[in-house]
C-alpha cells in the first residue's frame, strides 16, 4: 500500500463560540459542505475534494478551541499496533465505540500527549454521501465556492515537551520530520512533520502553557485561490492575521485568519513534495521569522502570543 | 519512516540521437543542470529541486527511447526484500555494483517485467553537489529557468501483459493503483500506479510491442509555468503533440511535445493528492479519450501510435 | 477626457436557436446576469464588472448569427461627428429613437459597412441596476461564477472588402490597427483593431460571404481563469473548438468554444497593451497559423470554415 | 488615433547613492536591460516589452529620489499645444533639446507643477535597439528574467496642492481621474489620474513639502508574477515595505519594496480597464487603509512617512 501507520490527519474538531456565524463562515465563506448534525447540536461539515465522512466539527462552547484532532491509519491491524505502541509509549489509551460521538466513524482511540492535546486515531470511516466523482470522473460534481477549501491539510500545536512529541511522532505514527528549529543551544524550538509527501501533517511549538492551538489549515490548489481566498477575507470583514505570503519553511504560500469565534485558520497552498531520505531542513532560532514569513523577514507577535 | 517500499522513481536513461542539439534542449530549454559526463559520453542531469546525484541520463545510440527507469527504496534492507520478492514473483535479477555505469549510485538490481521494460531498484545514492537548500533555506540558490522543472515526476509505458505488471507494482513494489480503465470486458487496459502521494509514479498501458516508452514526466509548479512551458515550446520550435490541457484522469495539467531525438516529454502540474483508502477511479475505454485529454474530450490518434 | 471617439464596442445582440438552453449556457457557465427582457422575448445580459444597462442580447431565430454590434462613443457630440463622418464616407446612416428596442440605450445610429455587418455607434445608456462598487469600492458585489467572464472584449468579422472596412475604422472610428496579417502579394487578410489600449476591440478577416461573425470574446482575469472555463466547457459537455492556448497575434491566452445555439465564444485574457506609437506587428499568410494557434504552430480548419 | 493627449508616462530619472549596488538590483533583480550610459555617468534602462529607447535613468547623487518623470504624447502638434496650454495654465515652460542629456529622444519641454515636482512631454523618442518582435512576433525575444518588470507603469507623487495638479493632468494633459480619496471635509487627499486604459498613470497624496516621490511602479503581468518578485525581494535580502496584497484602489495587486538607494519601488499587476464615461470611485478619508491595503484593511505608518 506504499503507506504505513498513519495516512493523514482526517478530523478535528473545534469549541466555536457563535455557532450560527462561525458556521455561515466555514460554508459560505471557506467553501465547506455541512454533512449533518448531531444530536448534541455540533455540526459535521466536509471539503468537496474529501472522501470520508466528515472532517470538520464544530462545537458550541463558552471558549475557542481544539477539542481533538485524530489521524486516519491504515487498517484495521495497524490501529491495534499504534494502540498498542501508545500505551507502550506510555500515554494511557481511552476507546471510543463506532458511530459514539462522530457519526459515520469506526472505533478511535484516544489518548493525550505531553504537549497536553488529545489525539484520536482510527481506520475505519464511511465514505461520504457526495464525495469526488469515481467513475469516468469529472473533476469534480459542482464548481468549488468560496475559498475552495479542497481539504484539511494540517495542524500546528503549542506545548511544553515537544521533543517527546516529536519521537512519539516518529516512533508510533511512524512520521518523519523534514524541518526543524532549534535554539541557539540546540533545543527544539518548532517541528514540522508528516507521515507522507506532503511537507507536513502536523507540526509543534515550543510553548509554556499546555494544550493550545495556533491553527489548522484547509489546503488551497493555486496560488490564485490564496489571493482569492485573501479577497474574501477583505469582502466579509473577517480579521487577518497575515499573508498573503510565502513560508520559508515548507515553502507553502499562505494566508492565516480568525474565524469568527477567534480560531486561526489557514489557508495553505503548495509547500515542497517531502521525502523521509531528503536531508532535513534545519532553521536557528533568531531567523525562524524569516523561515515564517519570508517576504518581510520579520517574526510578526501574534504569532507566538495568539492562541486558542 | 511513513513509507514503505519505494520512495519514487529516481532514475531514468534515455537514448537520444544528436546528443548536443538534445542536450541543449534539456539544459536550456526544459532547465535541468548537467551534472556531469561519463567516460562512454552519457550526460547525466538532474532537476533543480532534486537532493540526488542525478536523474536523467542520456546516451548516444541510433535509435531514441528507454533503457531503463529505476526507483529508489526505502533504505538498504527494503532493497533486498524487493530483490528477493522480485526473485520469487519470477523475474531474473542482475546485481549492478556501485558507481558501476551509474556515479554516485550505490548497489542497483535490475530485471526486466512482463512488458519488456528493464526496471532497476536502488536505495543508496550520493547527494548531489548542488541541492536545495536545507540551512536556514531559502526556496532555492538560484531562479529556476527555462521550463522550471522541478523533479522527474512519472513514466508511462507502453507493453503487452500490463495485469501482471500492475500485480508486480502492488505486490512486490508496495505501490497502490488510484485510477484504471478498462475495456467492455473487463479487462485492464491501463494503469495508473503510485507509492505516495503522487497521483501516479508510473502507469502502464496495453501494447502488443514490448519495451515502449510513450512519454516520461517532468514536474512544473503552476498552471502558469504550463502556459511558460507552452510558449518555450513555441518559440524553439519544438513539435507540440498536445496542450496546454487537462488530464482527467489524475487531474494534472499538462503538455506532451518531442524532445529533438524524438522522446516524449510531458511537462506535468498537479494531480489530486492520492491516499490507498480513497476508491479507485475505474474509467470506461471508450471515455479514455475525455479521461485523457478533457476538454476536447476526443482522442488523440498520437497517444495510440507514437512511442518510442 | 484621454481617449477620443470610440470608447469600446459595448453591445451584441446574437441570434440563437434553443434560447433557454442557450440562454442557461451564457448565466450559468459564462456567469453573465439576466438583466431584463424585451417585450418580444429577446433577453438582455451583462458581465458583472460592466457599468451599463446590458452588453448582450439574445434573440431567438431560425439560424445562428449576428444581429449587430454597438460601440459606445464618448459623448453625444462625439456621437454626431462620427455619423456625419459615416455618411461622408459613404455609408446610409439610420437613426434609432432612445430607449427603442433596446432599454436604457439613447439615441443610435445604424449603418452597414462593406462586409455586411451592421455596425451601431451610441454615447448614452443609463447605468446597470446592479454595476461595480463605487463607494469605498469592495472589488465585486458577489464573488464571480461560472467563467468569471467580466466584460464584453472584442469582436471577429468574416467578409469581403476589409481593406475599406479598416480604413473606416481608422478615419472614422478614429481607431488603430497593432496588427496585420498579409497575403504575399501584399493584400490585407486579417487586420486587428482597436481604439483604447486593449490589444483589439474588433477585428477583420476576408472572406467571400458577407456579415459573417467567426467569433465574440469575453474578458478573464487570469489564466487560471482560462482554465477554470476550460473545466466548465469540458464538464457541461459544450463543444470546445481549440485551446486552452495563446494567440501570438495581441498575445492573448484563449479558448474557443461554440455555445449550444452554434454561435463561438472566446474567453479571452491577456494581450498586449497596445499604444498607436508602437510600431505594427506584421504577419505573412503563411504564418498565420502559427499566429493564431502558437503552440502548435498550425493552422486548424475550422478557424477558417466554421462562421454564423 | 483613439488617443489624444498623452499617452503614458515614458521616462523617469532618479537619484541613487550606491550607484553598482542599485544598478544591480534594476538589472538582475527587478529584470531591465541596460541600453548605455551618458558621458556624466547616468545608466540608461528599459524593461524588456518597451519600444522606446530608455524608460529609467539612474544618476549618482548625494540623496535618493526623483528628478523627473517625462510622459510622452501623441504627435508633435500635440506636444505644442500640450506646451501652450501649460503657460496659459501657467507653469513656465523650458525646452531641452533632442539628444541633449537624454539619448535618443527629441525635444522635451520642463515645468515644475504646484507639488514641486517637474514634468516633462516629447513626442518623439528612437526606437530601442533591442524591442519587441514585430514581425511574425514571438510573444519575446528572450524568455523575460528576475522580477520580469514589463514596463514602466506609473508613480505616485506627494506634495502640496493637489486639487490643482489634478485639475492640470485633467485640463492640459486631457487626463480623467477614475478614483479619489476626500477628507471628512470634501478636500481632496488623493487622486488617481489615467490617460488611457490603464487604472493609473499618475497619482498625488497631498503633502505638505514639496516634490517628493511615494513610489514608481513597475508592471507585473500575473499574481505569480507578483509571487515571483517576492521571493526575489527575500532572497536578495532586500527590504519589503508591504505586500504581496492588493490594492482596493484600482484593485491592483502589488508589492512595495525599497532597491538599494532607498527609492520605493511598487511591482503593480492588474487593475481594472479604466474608461473615462465611468462612475468615479470615491474613497472616504478612514477607509483610505482598507482601500490601499484592502486584506489587512489598515494604514500602515510607512505609507505616510517614507517618501524619497
């Protein structure tokens, strides 16, 4: 299958404050699919270009927020290894029955790592109602709207100990880790890591208080849809945070804005084909600015300040 | 490591007719580096986005065409699994010792499939003396030029028996098959084959002769760098055989011309990001000219009949 | 005021067959807005980045074609030179009353050059209900569908005489003329013409049969969007003619389709910005397909034999 | 001829204190040609998709800015009468002589406007000897290279007085102006003022010294274009002002930089097709930061305070 462990980080899901206009933005502003409704209210929403049931979920609740976020595997064996290598790991593993709390979901596991995020993993989803045409296929069903958002893409999370997260990423998700910043003496400051081609699936910060997200990212195919993307950020008033520009690191061009309850979305576009025999790219501390936000060169605060 | 198996076809050696007038087309016109030359004259180049020694060699001989591609593995003891699944799936392998014919590569094995190609595997290969940028990197050391190629991405070949080289891809390679077409009985008419993400590392398509090659892939960016791709194309006056247009089929943008020896180059832009879990895309043989080139949704009588 | 005479050719009125079916193709795959209806049934549209009342009208009828084409001269003063220079120069002028057949225009005056085809010439219409922001201008009101065709661009006459035709353009029309194609003896065969900066606002090939149109343009913004209209003709089944590919002739990147009532469509981007003091581009007969169609450098029959 | 008046803006002298240093970055990084150098050391240049002899002359000076823009006009009797009406208006006007301190062009006439800055008009320049193909024209000569600036675009000046300057670019160079910007008081702030298509030849922002340049701006043809001259800023460590973003004012989307002598320099791309029987877009004082920099929609102080 040309894939081992974990293919890809296939659901989140998000506390949003107003859940009314959070919604209107994640549909008619970003371009998502609302998939259904739970019977607690949250709301299941899916990219046109996704095949599996649902990838995003929001939550009313009274603070913004990751509530979770979990990783598709492979199969059915590998789920029952990557349990087994998570509480071997060390980190105590809760199962969550099929179709309990996500709809359309297999049985996950979960567990929370020392950067205090709850990670879920599963194998086994149903494929959604509408998903990419397969026969004879057209490109896709309906024109892509709004911000065309083609799929979840990615994820960056702050925490204490993420050298600890870093290896239980490689040694039990099986991951690799194509770039890299360090301190001056040699601390891991930031990783950014995957378990395919893509530059990344996850990444992590350094950050003292634990738990928190920077944002997660929708995947944008052209550089056009960025600056699209950046038109209708100005046309709905939403709050920029930066961009459009250019990450040094990965390479991907982006954007990053607030939804209305005050997540950070990014709309990520691009970034390098990875390859786990490729060197790993490697960025000191004091230019990590620069490896962010290439054009200016500059850390922007929000950046490591805003979080949710 | 997050793969398995083969990372990526690495390697390919095409025979070309007036090497000088060839050459300059891949240096200057498509933009690879010459990297260097060996003592029997073959050129060896490589794309200014690849970390390895090389991956495009050309040779001087009467006829133009392929005398080999070869895919780089995992690691040294997935090269020796390959062998041996090689050995066992029934195909004769030869041992080509490091740095024999081929700088800078380390232990190839090479064996010839049902369809008359000669496949080579190799899990250890020298950097290249110029690669990207991994300190504190920038996007790239210099402007791409010419096409901006950035990677040797994918070949298409052309032989009699393809079921079995799908079954070889899969069992032995460890590669998956995102999109098929088949003829009104069933039967496989062609493949698309992949061990990433790519949409397609390799494809095959049923051919009574053996050997054939209908084109090899290079990697552009952007749709703008087809369009860049195209007027190059125009202004060196090399022959056209189709585009700018879009495959259906993978959902890359492409063009097809002939390089000065008669090889057919694609110049390849995106492509759907490929998981194993996702369905396979099944096209109907008499929907393969749509699937092939969409927008004019015909056939073209030169895929059929122009290989080398 | 910068520009004197002709400011831009401003209205079509096209005769179609089926006219919901085609009516359907130009709202919802060009992405034109239904302004309003005639009380004999004919349907006037607009792009949405055009000011004025509406720049197409579809007209049922028994065969596909043109009616006419309008241009909008710069004011009313303007508008009585020109038709005194018309009728000077020899062609019979005929006044059309404000408001009379087509709502929102003024006064026109009508008249039939050489090639027979009816030209008409106006300098007041009154604004769209619905025109591009004007005040703390967001870039659109709604974010563009379909082909994001944004305004009416130019026109290609077929007919006999386009030497008189360019010369009244020049000496009445006030225009000039970036780019010609002559036949070895010296006599005109093609020549592109405009008034503004665009490349052409209209232009002319000789043909034998009179008041033939080979073809009207919409305007796109990109060549993503050149694409994206690509999908469009390819997933809603329409009949492409050629493209996605560039003109050398205004360099324009283009496609050509015919919409269900026959009549062909450019959507059109790019080109040169032209001035008067540039010098002319000249082609000769023999290159003319390459001018054309650049990437393949060759002519294809139907731009020759396919007109309404 | 279409157009009266004047044509566009043609030449700009600036000052520069790192003469190779900046000379360097016009030809490598931003992508013009030296044409030749004057016998005072002045390095004339031009941009690879102009006709005319030189766009852009750097002279060595103790302190960076403009010494003049010069635009050109359509015909010699046009450029009498522009003179005339300029004293009538009343600007002294000076003549300077063909070949005198500028190569290649004919007579020129000076004046310096209410805003301190000098103007200048010629009708007649020598063509380069490096211009596009004209016959059966490839879309370049050579594939264009650094930043691929087409042409010299427009500039926008500071100084006092502006309500007169733009009734002169309006009464004498027969100019119109597509957008402004007023304060709360109905006084004008700024005015963007065009002579043809293009959004902008010319702007002022009222400022209380005299003759000080904002920026001048090359034209970019695409987004990726815009993407491109980014990169390059980064990567030749240059300094970013702002950008990539877009303008809501002549909805643009741009980057500002600084070349080595600290002179702004804007990478323009797009822009609405201008026509003078428009609506004009009228800007309010406090939305004047969303509509310079329409994504973050905020005024950055740099816009207000550097100026050369």
């Amino acid at each position: 299958m040309g894939f081992t462990a974990t293919l890809r980080p296939g659901l989140i899901q998000l506390r949003v404050l107003d859940l009314d206009k959070t919604l209107d933005c994640y549909k008619n502003i970003v371009g998502l699919d609302e998939v259904g409704r739970t019977s607690d209210g949250r709301v299941l929403l899916k990219c046109y270009d996704e095949f599996d049931h649902h990838s995003v979920v929001l939550r009313k609740a009274s603070e913004a927020g990751l509530d979770y976020v979990a990783f598709k595997v492979a199969d059915a064996k590998t789920l029952e290894d990557i349990k087994a290598k998570t509480e071997k790991f060390g980190y105590k593993v809760t199962e969550l029955k099929a179709n309990d709390e996500q709809p359309g979901f297999g049985k996950r596991y979960a567990f929370t790592i020392c950067t205090g995020h709850q990670l879920q993993i599963y194998s086994d989803v149903e494929l959604a109602k509408k998903f990419p045409p397969i026969k004879n296929p057209d490109i896709w069903h309906e024109q892509p709207r709004g911000m065309r958002a083609t799929r979840l893409d990615h994820f960056l999370l702050y925490g204490p100990g993420i050298d600890e997260a870093e290896r239980f990423m490689k040694e039990v998700f099986d991951m690799y880790v194509p770039e890299v910043c360090n301190t001056p003496d040699g601390k891991r400051l930031a990783a950014w890591i995957t378990g395919s081609n893509k530059a990344h699936d996850l990444a992590f910060v350094e950050y003292p208080k634990p738990g928190k997200m920077h944002h997660f990212a929708f995947f944008l195919e052209t550089w056009q849809d960025v600056l699209n993307a950046a038109d209708l950020i100005a046309i709905n008033h939403l709050k920029l945070d930066i961009g459009p520009t250019r990450h040094a690191i990965t390479r991907g061009t982006t954007i990053y804005f607030w939804e209305p309850s005050g997540n950070r979305i990014e709309t990520y576009c691009g970034g390098y084909t990875a390859y786990p025999d490729n060197p790993q790219r490697v960025w000191d501390a004091d230019q990590l600015g620069r490896g962010l936000f290439y054009f200016s060169g500059e850390m922007i605060p929000s950046f490591l300040e805003v979080v949710t």
